[in-house]
C-alpha cells in the first residue's frame, strides 16, 4: 500500500507505533551487549553510529545550517539532562527485565505534567493532578517497596523517568527558537564526550559481530526519532502519542524470546494503571486545547 494512499491519521499512528518496536529492539540490543561491555562504551559507539546517520542525513536533506544553535544554554541544560537519562536508562534496561524497566521509565510523561506547572507555569488542574497520582501509584505497584521483590535497582528506571521528563521540558522550551535537528544533533555530541571519559574504566576490544549490532543500535536510535517526528508532523499528538506504549508490547516479547522473561502480575497490573493515566493526560490535554480555541 503507498504512504499517499493513507491518511494523515494513520501514518501517524503508524509511525508512533513503529517507532515503539525498533525504540524497544535498540534497547534489547543495549541489554545484550551490556552482557559483555561497560555501560559507557555501549552508549558512546551506540551514539557515534547515530551521530555519523544523523549528520549525514542532515547534510544532505536540510544542510548544516539546520544545527547552529539559537540558545547555547538551553541546549547545554537539555545536553545535560540527555545524557543522564541516557545513561540511567541503559543501566536500568542492562540490569531489570526489560518490560518492567520500560514500564517505570514510561511514567515520564507524568512527571512532565506534574513539572510544567512550576517550570513551564501551565495550568495543571485536579482531574490531571488526579491522573498523575493514579500513575504513581502504578509505578509504586511495580517497585513495591518493602516488598519481598523489591531492589534498589528499580530506582534506576525511576530516576531515569524523572531525568527523561526534565529532557522533554527543556526540549520543549528549545523547540521555540532552536530546529529539531540542532537539538538532536548538540544532545548526541554531548553524550559521546560525556560517555567518552569512561574509556579508561575498563572498556574491552568488541567483536566484529557485536559491532555491527553497535552499529544497528545507532541505526534504530536515529530511525526512531525521525519516526517519532514523522508521526507527529501528520497525526494529532493526542491521537498518535498513545501508540507509543506499544513498545511495552514489544519490550515483553523481546524480553521472552531473548532472556525467558515473563512480566509478574503486578508489574502488568502497575504498567496498565501507568499507560491508562499517561493516555488520560494526553486526550485531557487535547480536549483543553480544543475548549481554549473555541
């Protein structure tokens, strides 16, 4: 079927939804890598092959002017924040099954909206307030702390939510003056110079074949954020955001077939409560911008 024979909609929907497989496929090749090389080493070769794509790519389509930026520190505050997320959440994914690491780190979009009304001064009402605490209470369901399963390592993920959310925030102010591309591009050379001081701390010599998923995992890493772009250039954000939580899907069936992990009730029970609450604030934020227009 050609992509001009399908409405705006559904290559939206499409797109997000692709976006969540191969977002889920880098993060299991991240988890199997760690297998056998240092966290830093991953990321920093993982990010380098984006890097390479990612400029290529921009040379050729929209030229290198796309990338100056506008303001320097915002893009250093959000350089900074990618690559603390990053960083967390190869860790979370290379240390917890990666359905209940993805399902923690997926309560980020909560922890915008609880944010956007101190940092972004956006209304935040009490059916929203309500939905954000709904969602906590997922995550709290999954870690349940005190319980006889509980570890430290699920702060992890948790962490990286919350790194994850502060990223988005600030990408959200820089995305008023500075391009896509710019942000992309200056967040991807921070994280190799940030993740290049570990080479010192044990990095090892890495295999043909583990190279080359090196090089799929910056392929799939760029790919997904163009892909994430694309859906939302042609779909409404409050129709196509939601089938971002099929990488969970996705993250469960690649945790199975590759490590034999099966999510525990309470991590399916405390995920479903995580995606219900992040999908009510993105259709009650679209229903308030709607209400405000007419």
């Amino acid at each position: 079927m050609r992509t001009n024979a399908l409405s705006p909609q559904l290559v939206g929907i499409l797109a997000m939804s692709a976006a969540g497989a191969v977002f889920s496929g880098h993060d299991a090749i991240t988890k199997y890598l760690a297998e056998r090389y240092p966290i830093g080493e991953i990321i920093f070769f993982r990010q380098l092959a984006s890097a390479v794509l990612l400029t290529t790519y921009i040379w050729f389509a929209q030229g290198l002017g796309v990338i100056k930026p506008v303001r320097i520190n915002g893009q250093v505050l959000r350089a900074l924040f990618f690559v603390a997320s990053t960083i967390l959440i190869a860790i979370s994914v290379a240390n917890l099954p990666l359905s209940t690491a993805l399902a923690i780190i997926f309560s980020s979009p909560l922890l915008v909206a609880a944010l956007s009304a101190s940092l972004l001064k956006e209304p935040v009402g009490p059916r929203r307030w309500l939905a954000i605490i709904v969602g906590f209470i997922g995550v709290l369901v999954i870690i349940r702390p005190g319980g006889t399963s509980f570890t430290w390592l699920l702060l992890v993920p948790v962490a990286a939510a919350s790194a994850s959310a502060l990223r988005d925030i600030t990408t959200r102010i820089l995305h008023r003056t500075d391009s896509t591309y710019a942000i992309l591009f200056w967040s991807n050379i921070a994280i190799l110079i940030a993740t290049l001081f570990s080479a010192p701390f044990g990095w090892k010599p890495i295999e043909w074949a583990d190279a080359a998923f090196l090089i799929l995992a910056g392929g799939l890493n760029t790919l997904a954020h163009f892909l994430t772009i694309t859906a939302l250039r042609h779909g409404d954000a409050a129709l196509v955001t939601p089938f971002r939580y099929t990488a969970l899907v996705w993250a469960a069936l690649l945790g199975f077939a590759i490590w034999s992990h099966i999510p525990d009730y309470w991590t399916i029970v405390g995920a479903l409560i995580i995606v219900s609450a992040g999908i009510y604030l993105v259709l009650r934020e679209a229903q308030l911008r709607h209400s405000a227009k007419t």
